[in-house]
C-alpha cells in the first residue's frame, strides 16, 4: 500500500480557508466557510420508521477503505439493506487506500460524502475534522431506536467503549464498527510442528526468537516496516502492562514526560533488543502485505496485527495455517497488569459527514450497519468481530477470530486502548517515522522517547491545537 503524508491538522485548516480563494475546486463546490448546512441538510418529516427524516429521492454518497476488510460487505451487506427499506435513495459507492488524498478537497470544498469509513494508513485526522466542525453529532443515533427492535436503544445494542472513544468534545462523532483485537500473530500448524510453546514472560519470548532463529527454518519476527504504527502498538501496550493504564492515560493527555516515564523506557529497550537481533531481513522496506505473506509461506514465525488480519490474508493463508494470537507477555515480574492485559479497541471508524447534502440518510446508514443481521453477515464475511452485541452468536468464525475472542474472553477488565494518535495527527506522523528508527537502530531508546516527548510537548504548546483528554 503506497504511503501519503498525512495532513496535519494546520493543513487540514489551512486548506478549507484558502481552495476556495483560489478556486481550485469544482465551481459547483462550496466554500467551507460558507457551509449549505441548514439549507441542503434539512430533513424530511421523521417518524418512528424514519427517525431521521432520510429525504426520498436524495442521493447518499458512501466511501469505504479498501483495506483489509475489501468492501464487498459494504456492497452486498449494508447497501442492500438500506435499499430494502430507502428504495429511492440512490446509493453511490465508492471505493479508495487513500482516503485522505481523495477526500481531504472534498471537505476543503464544503461538498463532502454523507458515510466515509475514514480508516487505514492514510485517515483523515479525526482531531482536525472534528476541530473544524466537519463531523455530524450521532448523539441522536445513540437514542434512535434499533433497526432490529423499536423497544431498544442503538445505544444499549453495542459496547459503551464505542461511545467512549468516539466521543470528541462532548459530542459523539466516530462510530467504531469492529472490534479490534491486538495482540501477536503465529500459525498454530507452525508451533506444533515445531514443538514451540506461546511465551508467557519476555524472557521465554526471547529465548523463543533466539530458537528460531538458530533453527534456520525461518526468521522469528517481523512487523509491517514501511508502516510502524504495527510496531508502536505492541510497544504502547507493553508500556501499559508495566506501568499500568495511566501509563497511555498520560501520552493521551500530553503530560509533561509522559514519553520518558520508566514503562515507557522499559518497551522501548525491549523491542529496540528485537528489532537489532531477531527481524527478518530486509523488514523496513515492507509493507503489511508483504510481511504477512512472508508469514503465510512460513519465512517468519510472528508480527503483531490487529484481528482484521485473517480476512486481509485470507487469499495467501494455506488451508491448514491456523491463525492464533497471543497477549504481550509478562515483562518484569511485577508487572502492574497481569498475563493477558490486551490492547482492544473499536476501529474502521465511519463518520458521517456535518457538511454533506444528506446527512440524516448517513445516520440511518450506521443504523443499518448495526443491526443484528448486517453485523453477524459482516462478521461471518470478514472474519472478524463487531461492537454489536451477540451479533455473531450461532455464526461459524474461524481460527484467528475464536483465539482473539478467547483473549478477549481471558482479559476480562484488562483491556488498554490509547486516543492520542487519533487525536493528534502530527504526533502519529511522529510516532511512525521514530519507531521506525528505533526498530532500525538508527535512534536509541533514549532519543527515541525524547523524540517523542519533544513532538508532545509542541502539540501541547500549540495554541491552534486544540486538545482533548480522558
């Protein structure tokens, strides 16, 4: 997947004051300064079938991520499903890796799409959007009635955490449709026909990779190079587990060295000791793909993913591959966290556009998405797990998806997340370009924390920046 620079939030900005000054949009494109918003918005007549008041005849605009999840679901499984109720609202669906390059003029422009599934490498950053007022208020999603049951609340049909980290300021903005399952990825065919054994502790993860290793049947690990956030995520929770939650509590909220605290400098050394001696070679020159396909024709033993990593493999995966996940081990011995702390997470992020022409149709959209049908199809589809409650209760799921649930299972209240890339998209674009120095040797532990605080402490002295906590 080609990599585009993310846009900052100055930008981002930047951008919706000056393309219509200079024209460089469509003439049919509307300033953002300018927003159509009580005139193209207004809805039709609302009811208990239509509780938004979805306009007969007007068009909805739907743009989904291409990544590890295709969009075949979105065609075959939530569109169909809007149509079955909306049959004169024409859906246009579109497709893109790149949605920030495609869709950032499109809201410069002031005529953005009603659904955007604003995920992958190459997102929107979410603090900007909603800093400039561009994401719709789904608050009236949450007390909308169920698709399903009119008795029941969307809100009490999926996980509070969806609610939690799609908050932004105050508002309910961000709808996280899966369930993200972090964790370190292995074929089970691979461990038993080598006799390995998932490591529990950090000592037994390292003298795992230094069999490996020695074996000469494959490198013991790798990480998608070309995109470190795969890398920053296990080194965050690692962190966590040691130092406890308030470990990425403090990152999230900017606090004065919340980079250089102890936790922090202890997963630092700790991947930076992986990356020196276990990587397969050539990794920082790839991306996802191509290291989980290296994985796939057994040239190395594990990555860390999240649970969308079945379904993105599943052309290259061999039959009897056996996708497993284990947590990050045991660190220090007296870790604040006990054996199975998960990083998990709400993530493919939709948003509905404030600014588009029918945004009421791009709620009822969501509302779709998350009935019990639509999120049992799409789990079964793409194997994986949605934030819809007992959605994929009586569905055949697969290997990788039954280990990550178990995990889930098995972690119970000890789950950690982290919003600060979300949040901040310079500091995410810090984080990826200075991971992957650490992971390369080109930056200490030391400077790579520095690094990293420096960034923070100018995202938190930035007066134009404005900032979120939890």
């Amino acid at each position: 997947m080609p990599h585009t620079p993310h846009i900052s939030r100055r930008d981002l900005l930047r951008a919706a004051a000056l393309v219509p000054a200079a024209g460089a949009l469509a003439a049919c494109a509307t300033p953002a300064s300018q927003p159509p918003a009580t005139s193209s918005a207004a809805p039709a007549a609302t009811s208990a079938a239509n509780p938004f008041g979805v306009a007969d005849g007007k068009p909805l605009e739907v743009w989904i991520f291409d990544g590890g999840f295709g969009q075949q679901y979105a065609t075959d499984i939530h569109q169909p499903l809007f149509k079955s109720k909306y049959p004169n609202v024409e859906v246009k669906h579109n497709s893109t890796k790149e949605i920030t390059k495609v869709l950032q003029p499109r809201f410069a422009g002031g005529n953005p799409p009603e659904v955007i599934d604003n995920s992958g490498a190459n997102a929107m950053d979410f603090g900007a959007l909603a800093q400039d007022g561009q994401l719709q208020d789904l608050t009236a999603l949450l007390d909308a009635p169920s698709w399903d049951d009119p008795n029941v609340k969307v809100r009490d049909t999926i996980d509070q955490s969806v609610i939690d980290i799609g908050t932004y300021d105050g508002k309910f903005s961000v709808l996280g449709y899966v369930n993200y399952i972090h964790g370190i990825w292995y074929s089970q065919k691979v461990f038993t026909d080598n006799g390995w054994e998932v490591p529990k502790t950090w000592d037994a993860f390292l003298a795992l990779c230094e069999t490996i290793k020695k074996s000469g049947k494959m490198a013991p690990f790798t990480y998608a190079g070309k995109h470190p956030q795969y890398l920053y995520e296990p080194l965050l929770t690692m962190a966590a587990k040691i130092g406890g939650n308030e470990v990425l509590v403090a990152v999230d909220n900017l606090e004065d060295g919340a980079w250089t605290a102890e936790p922090m400098k202890a997963a630092a050394e700790r991947w930076a000791e992986v990356g020196a001696k276990y990587l397969m070679q050539g990794t920082a020159g790839l991306d996802h793909v191509q290291t989980q396909t290296a994985q796939n024709k057994y040239q190395v033993a594990m990555l860390p993913c999240g649970s969308w990593l079945e379904n993105e493999q599943k052309t290259t995966t061999p039959d009897d591959f056996a996708y497993a996940m284990f947590p990050i081990p045991d660190v220090t011995g007296s870790d604040a966290m006990p054996y199975g702390t998960l990083h998990t997470q709400p993530g493919e992020n939709f948003i509905v556009s404030a600014k588009s022409a029918h945004p009421q149709a791009g709620m009822e959209y969501l509302r779709g998405m998350l009935s019990k049908k639509a999120a049992g199809d799409f789990s079964e589809l793409v194997t994986t797990v949605t934030v819809v409650k007992g959605a994929s209760e009586g569905r055949e799921i697969s290997p990788g998806v039954t280990s990550a649930s178990q995990a889930v299972a098995a972690a119970g209240d000890n789950t950690v997340y982290y919003r600060a890339f979300a949040w901040y998209g310079p500091l995410n674009d810090e984080a990826k370009a200075a991971t992957g120095e650490l992971m390369s040797g080109g930056l200490t532990p030391q400077a790579y924390l520095e690094r990293m605080q420096k960034k923070a402490d100018e995202i938190k002295n930035d007066s134009s920046i404005k900032k979120y906590t939890r």
